[in-house]
C-alpha cells in the first residue's frame, strides 16, 4: 500500500509524488537525500500555491516527505 493511497490525489500528483518519495528513501548519500527532500519539498509548495489540494491532504505529503527523509537520514548515518 503506497502512504499516498489514503489521501485521495489525483492520478498524476499520487504519480509524482510516489516518485518523489522513492527518490527520498533510494538516496545513496547526504547530499543525494538532500536533493531529493528538497525536491519533494518544491512539488508540495507547487501543489499548494496552485491550490491543487486541501489543506489537510498538502500538509500530510509535507509530513510524509519529510518522516521519510528522517527515515533515510537515519539510515545514511548508521
């Protein structure tokens, strides 16, 4: 089950953001995971400035990005 499966996005911005997700928790250094988060971090500001989505479902991709970062950093680190 993808985390985005809950949140009921469109097509293309589930696609995008699984994407987005799988470059976070595939990063192979720091710097890779750095990209890669701040990357996700763009599309979410996009997605939000564009009004695209609630409120509710931009800030659960923000926190989604961002608990996977944390995961991968973690992991990176070890």
């Amino acid at each position: 089950m993808n985390v985005f499966d809950t949140l009921n996005l469109p097509t293309s911005v589930q696609a995008q953001a699984t994407k987005l997700l799988h470059a976070i928790q595939g990063a192979r250094s720091l710097i890779d995971l750095q990209r890669a988060a701040d990357r996700a971090e763009g599309f979410g500001l996009g997605i939000e400035t564009l009004r695209a989505l609630n409120p509710n479902s931009i800030e659960a991709l923000y926190i989604a990005f961002e608990h996977a970062a944390t995961a991968r950093q973690m992991e990176l680190e070890l």
